[in-house]
C-alpha cells in the first residue's frame, strides 16, 4: 500500500527551503550593496575622513538615541495598556530592547516575530495584543517616516531634489496616512466580518482558516482599543518624537563629518536609510542603510569618502549600543523566553495527539 508523505512535513520542508531563498537573496544584496559603495570609494581617504570627525558629536548622538528609544518603549506600554494590558515602561523595556538586539543579528526581522509570539507570556499579556501593538507601531513609523520625507524634501530647491519626486514623496505620506486613518476608523467592521466569516459554512471552511479568522477577529478587536482617539493621539505625537530623536542622531553625525547642520539634511538622511532597512539583506541591515546613507549624502554635496564614512560610523552608533543593551536586557532577564517553553511544550503535545490519532483503529 503506498504511503503518502506527512502533510506537516511537507509544510516544514517548503517553510525551511523558502527561509534559506530569502537568507540567501538578503545576502546577496547586502553584498550587492557593499561592492557598489567599495567600487566608487578611495579607502585611504575614508580612513582620513573618520581620524577627522568630530568625537565629541558622538556623545550629542547617543544622548539623542537614549530619548529615541526611551520615547519607543513608553510608546509600546502606552499602546498595550490601551488594549487592556496591565503593564509599565519598565516591564516592557527588557522585552522591547530584546526585540531590537535580535533583530539585528538575525534575518527577517525575527525579533519581531520573538516579541509577537514569545515575549507576551513573560510580561502577562495575550500574543494578539503584542502583535496588534507591533502592526500598529509600524503602520505609525511608516506613516511619520514619510511625512518627515516630505517635510526634507520640500525644503531643498527644485535644482537639488526634482519636483517630480517631491511630488511623489507627497503622495505616498498622504496615501499612508489615508490607509491608516482606514484602517483605525474600519478596525471594528473588519473584526464583525471576520467574525461574520468564522461563523459561516463558507465552501465548507477548515478548523485552520476559521481559526484564523477568529485569530483576526481577536487581532482587531484589539486594534481597535489601540486606535481609540485619546490613545491614538497620544502615540502619534510619541511617533513624531521617536522620528526627530532619531534625526536628531543623525544631525550629530553629519555635523561630526561637516556635511551640513541643516534640519532638512539630517530628515533627509535619516528617512533614506531608515526606509532602506526595508530592503531584504543580511541581519544588521548590512548593505541597503550603507548605500541609502552614502546616496542621501551624496545628493548633499559630500564627497564619496566622506559619504561612506558617515554611513559606516552611523550604522555603528546605532548598531552597536541597541545590540549591547539589547543583549544585557536578554542575559538579565532570562524569563523573557519562557513564552518560547510554552510554545514548544504545546507543539510537543499536538505532535503525540495527532500520532495517537493516526495510529487509532478507524471506528
């Protein structure tokens, strides 16, 4: 009698095929990205270039990227508590600078996904909660990402940026803010839908998809909380802080570099090389923020050393401190990963459940 293969297997087998494609396209272009710059540079001029900036900038930045991330990890408690989570600044703060480490040194932004899925139980909130705070954090990000795009290009003559793309750039920010007032103001249809959905014998529905859909219904009841005015209002002035804090770090490093100490500079440079992060690459966001940063400081007037030299030590002094605290929040509180214990002791059990059922005699 042939044997068919384990549907779950199979499932395994495509997930950790299409998990290798995509380690293996984000390399490749972070190695793309690195090659391009190392083609255009003199490295004796960028080492000349670093020896030459301005340390004591260094510290105005770090101070700016502690007000960055305080400003964050407030942000997310803000916005679990507004879902029904009882929780504080300084319960979140371990599990948020967690997420950002691991973000960093592995692919796919898998620090999300730890955050989403593992970190709730150590803090006592539900994963929907986590992971509606997590969609509502980006959706925010990008929407005040491109506002302050806007904003810097608007300020620099037609000659420098062309009209076209400050037209473009325009469009954009409005159509996200568009789609997010959307999604705040139909939060609560969509749940009912869902709900509507999951309750239906629609084409004779699988346990998996109505599951899902009651997952969904569950994600945007709780969207829902969050996008409640007063809280809404709240994050999104939180939002705008997060975004000049972190300008404000990169008006330190163009200003150690003598590129410009203009406003309009630093927004410019950092909504380039923050919405490059975007791009697939190798953990760290290796290639694509070199390249956004040594472009965007290109179309300032610095000089390709100089421009290369901003974008290694600015990648540094963000990278470096938030992989540091981040990995000191992870070793001192162990308990964050007890999420993960649960997941696989669950996992374990519906394993033995489903052999035991397909070892059963048929009734």
């Amino acid at each position: 009698m042939r044997q068919t293969a384990n549907p779950t297997f199979l499932v395994r087998v495509r997930a950790a095929l299409l998990s290798q494609v995509r380690n293996i396209v984000g390399l490749t272009i972070s190695v793309a990205c690195i090659a391009f710059m190392a083609w255009q540079i003199d490295f004796q001029r960028v080492g000349v270039a670093i020896a030459n900036f301005k340390w004591p900038y260094l510290l105005v930045g770090l101070v700016a990227l502690i007000c960055d991330y305080s400003i964050r990890i407030l942000r997310w408690s803000i916005m679990l508590d507004a879902a029904g989570a009882r929780t504080s600044f300084a319960r979140c703060a371990a599990p948020f600078l967690g997420s950002i480490a691991l973000n960093n040194v592995l692919p796919a932004r898998l620090g999300d996904v730890i955050r989403a899925f593992v970190f709730p139980s150590a803090l006592g909130i539900t994963k929907v909660a986590s992971t509606g705070s997590l969609v509502l954090e980006r959706l925010l990000d990008l929407a005040t990402l491109l506002c302050f795009l806007t904003l810097a290009l608007l300020a620099f003559p037609t000659a420098t940026v062309p009209e076209s793309i400050k037209l473009s750039a325009s469009l954009l920010a409005v159509l996200t803010f568009v789609g997010l007032i959307s999604v705040v103001a139909f939060s609560g249809l969509f749940a009912n839908l869902a709900l509507y959905g999951s309750k239906r014998d629609f084409g004779k529905l699988t346990p998996r998809v109505r599951n899902v859909l009651l997952a969904l219904h569950s994600l945007l009841l709780g969207f829902r909380a969050m996008s409640r005015p007063r809280a809404l209002s709240i994050v999104v002035v939180l939002s705008a802080l997060v975004w000049t804090g972190e300008a404000l770090f990169f008006w330190s490093f163009l200003a150690g570099f003598g590129i410009s100490t203009s406003p309009a500079a630093a927004g410019l440079a950092m909504t380039i090389a923050t919405l490059a992060t975007m791009v697939p690459s190798s953990p760290g966001y290796i290639g694509p923020f070199h390249l956004a940063a040594y472009a965007a400081t290109t179309i300032l007037g610095s000089s390709p050393e100089i421009s290369a030299s901003f974008a290694v030590l600015a990648h540094a002094g963000i990278w470096l401190p938030t992989t540091f605290v981040g990995a000191v929040a992870i070793l001192s509180n162990p308990s964050l990963f007890a999420g993960r214990k649960k997941i696989l002791s669950n996992s374990a059990a519906i394993a033995v459940d489903q052999n035991e059922t397909l070892a059963a005699p048929p009734q």
